[in-house]
C-alpha cells in the first residue's frame, strides 16, 4: 500500500549527510535522556522544555554549536512527524 507519510520521510532521512544524521541522532539521544531524567516529553518538544536543556547546555560549558545542532535536530525530528 502506498503511504506517503512513509515516502516524505524516507525522502527527508536520504537528504541528509551520513555525518549530519549521526550528529542529529547524537543530540536527540542526549535530549531524551535530559527529558527522561526531569520527567518530560522528549518529542513534541515545549518551546520552554527546549530553553531549559539549552539553560543546562550552557552551565555544563557546551558550546554554541552543540545548542545549534540540537535545535536544528529538535527541528528535523518534528519535521519528519517522529512523535505522536
């Protein structure tokens, strides 16, 4: 049966660099487990869960790349409709 929900995200997992979708996967699978310890939903994202782990970023001296990877992986992620 043809879904195109299934075809978009086969599309959008193919557009990106093997790199990129490694460093994507890495920031998600902090993000989670920064949800998971504070008992929050990982995905959809609240604009203020968001803010709080960038708040965490910052004090543990992350760099600006690392908040910058993971606000365009949180953005792909729900892009891609992964969440319910």
């Amino acid at each position: 049966m043809f879904c195109v929900v299934q075809v978009v995200q086969r599309f959008m997992e193919s557009s990106l660099a093997p790199l990129m979708a490694r460093g994507y996967r890495a920031a998600i699978r902090k993000w989670q487990d920064f949800c998971q310890q504070k008992g929050l939903s990982a995905l959809p994202a609240r604009p203020s869960d968001v803010a709080r782990y960038m708040a965490h970023l910052a004090e543990a001296s992350q760099s600006y790349w690392a908040v910058k990877n993971l606000c365009a992986a949180l953005a792909y992620e729900h892009d891609r409709g992964f969440h319910d």
